[in-house]
C-alpha cells in the first residue's frame, strides 16, 4: 500500500472538507459523503496500520449510494456538471475527464462489488486471488478521492 504514502497529506484536509460538507438537510447527499469520507479513512487507517486488504474491503461500505440509487436521488447534488482536468490529480484518472458525478459514484460502487466478490470467489480472502489486489484497491482509492476532490472544487 505504499501507494498511499503520498497522498496521505492531502487526505486530511479532504477528510475536513467532506466533514463540513456533510452538514447539509439533504439526507441522501448526507450519508453519500459521509459515506465516501468514511471509506476513505478506511484507506488512511488500512495503510497507517498495515492492516490486510481483507479487512479493509469488509469496512468499505456502499450502503448510502444504494439507498441514494433506490430513492432516486440526482448525484449531481454533489456537484454538477463535469469533472474538469484542473482537479485530475492522478495520470490513471485522467479517464474520468468529462464524467459527472454520477458517473463515477457508478464506477467506485463496481469496483467495491468486484472486490467484494473476489473475496467470496476465494473462500473469504484475496490473498490467493489471481486479480491484481494492490492495483484494484488503489485505483478504487483514487477513484474515491478524485470524487472527493470533484465535490471540493465547487
């Protein structure tokens, strides 16, 4: 998970933002940034204390985007329009270019259930998985802070 390491930094004041952020009346916005600032500290947490990605797939939640996706909720509430190149950070995220919102809480909610089923498929550990663990979960990382970063730059 070195991977992390650099990123580390940035992540705290991020973790504030998304902390003010979540004071809003909207309950599905609400819980969906709790949510994305709560498996974010599951990353920061995991990495600080070596802790297996086992246990960090278990802690990551997508509960409040699909309570969010049942009731219908318009994820540009989180921020509308697209992602602009000005907030791509990461080379591997320079994809997500033209993505709104939406979009990419899609793409962080697949790469949660893949992994979650990876962990099934393999008898309840990835460690004997044949699928790149280490690039899974870090492109899922930064899939999730590039959101987190996209929300901020409003």
């Amino acid at each position: 998970m070195e991977w992390l390491n650099s990123s580390l930094a940035p992540l705290k004041e991020l973790l504030a933002f998304l902390y003010k952020k979540s004071k809003t009346n909207d309950i599905h916005k609400k819980q969906v940034i709790i949510e994305l600032r709560d498996n974010l500290n599951v990353f920061k947490n995991g990495f600080l204390n070596r802790s297996p990605y086992d246990t960090m797939i278990d802690l990551l939640s997508r509960d409040a985007v699909q309570a969010a996706i049942k009731e219908n909720f318009a994820f540009k509430k989180l921020h509308g329009g697209t992602i602009g190149v000005s907030i791509v950070d990461e080379e591997r995220n320079r994809k997500y270019v033209g993505w709104t919102a939406e979009q990419l809480v899609d793409k962080i909610d697949e790469k949660m259930v893949e992994l979650k089923n990876i962990k099934k498929m393999n008898r309840g550990s990835v460690r004997g998985a044949r699928n790149n663990i280490s690039l899974m979960m870090s492109n899922l990382y930064f899939r999730m802070k590039l959101l987190a970063d996209f929300i901020q730059s409003k």
